[in-house]
C-alpha cells in the first residue's frame, strides 16, 4: 500500500502587505516621491523631528502620514504649521499596513516631494511591515537607555537612518554611547547614526543633507 502524506501550505501573512506595498513604492517612485517609514518607540520625538526636518526642507515639498492608535494631535499640529498631513487610526492595531497607507496616499494626492510615514510608537511590529517606503527612519533616544539595539534588534537592523534623540541630555544621564553603538554596528554597518536634539535643534541639518540626497538620487 502506498503511504499517503499530507503537506500543509501556508501562505504567508506578510505576501498581500507586501504585494500592496511594491504597488505603493513603484507609484511614488514614477513620480519622483520619496518616502520615509518613520518608526521609534512612543515620545521618542518623532513628530518633534519631523517639525525640524520639514522646516528644515525649504525646497522640497513635505507630507506627512501620522499613525496612532487613537488622536490626532500629532496631525493637527503639523496642519497648525502649514504642513500637508493626514490621519490614520488604527483602533488598536500596533502598526500602520500597506492598505491603509494605500488609501492615505490616495487622499493625499501627492504631486511631489518627501512622504513622511510617521508609524504607531513601537520598536517591534512596525519595523516588520513593509508600506511602500523608500528607507526607514528609526528614533531611538538618549533617555530610553543605551541598550536598545540588543533589546530591540529588528528596527535597528532594518533602520537606513538612525537618529539619537534628546543628545542634550547626555550630561544629566547615564548613557554608554559605546555601548549603544556597538551594538547597533553589529546589527547593521551602513546606516548613519546622527545625533540630534529636539529641544536646541541640534543635528537636524545632516538629517535634511541626507534626505535631499536620496531624494535627487530617485529624481535622476
């Protein structure tokens, strides 16, 4: 008697996010629109970092998707300044998906410039999703402590830009920047690791050099 086997075939979770992000990258890719997943844990500054970034972009046309949970004050202050910005609520859910960036995108009717995604605050589930971006921009700060990178791995291996935040505070706290550098180099040997401060605007300009850089680089 021949013996029968069975093989279970799972699809896997991320193949419609990812299938749906491609689309999003290849449409803002056509039309020279660079895009910046946003991602650090909740009061890393990153709202705070997009206000300097943008500010900052005085030739480039900025725009904003603002993710959380539940709110939208985020989102209304950057419309206070005069910024393009769109809210999404997820209700619950621990990251922003490629479908609902799809829709974001679609409302905001983008003609040009730099996307910024800014993802729900959590250095696990939003550095797993793909949503159409070009580069991932992780904030990880001073204050949250040096050992971040060991703790959370994924967003820091993923990461093509990271900022340390709140550098202002080095003096009054106990930071191992050796520490923390070590063990992001282990994870990842390219990506920029720029030092910043919300509060006296340290650093934001190297930031902006680097996102004009890549943003020509995808205009060419």
């Amino acid at each position: 008697m021949s013996e029968n086997k069975e093989i279970e075939i799972m699809q896997s979770v991320y193949d419609k996010n990812d299938q749906v992000a491609s689309q999003i990258n290849a449409s803002l890719t056509s039309k020279g629109i660079y895009a910046i997943n946003v991602m650090g844990a909740p009061g890393a500054g990153k709202t705070t970092s997009l206000i300097q970034i943008i500010k900052r972009l005085t030739d480039v046309t900025s725009y904003v998707i603002e993710g959380d949970i539940e709110a939208d004050f985020d989102t209304k202050t950057l419309q206070s300044l005069g910024v393009k910005a769109i809210q999404i609520n997820t209700g619950g859910a621990c990251h922003l998906d490629s479908p609902l960036i799809g829709e974001a995108v679609d409302e905001l009717n983008i003609s040009d410039g730099v996307l910024f995604i800014e993802n729900i605050g959590n250095l696990v589930c939003p550095a797993e999703f793909m949503i159409g971006e070009h580069a991932k921009m992780l904030i990880s700060t001073v204050t949250e402590g040096s050992d971040k990178p060991y703790k959370y791995p994924l967003a820091f291996e993923k990461a093509d830009l990271i900022l340390l935040n709140k550098c202002d505070l080095l003096p009054y706290i106990d930071f191992d920047e050796d520490f923390f550098m070590k063990g992001v180099r282990a994870l990842n040997q390219t990506a920029p690791v720029i030092k910043v401060s919300g509060k006296t605007e340290e650093g934001y300009e190297k930031v902006v050099e680097w996102i004009v850089e890549k943003t020509r680089s995808l205009q060419k």
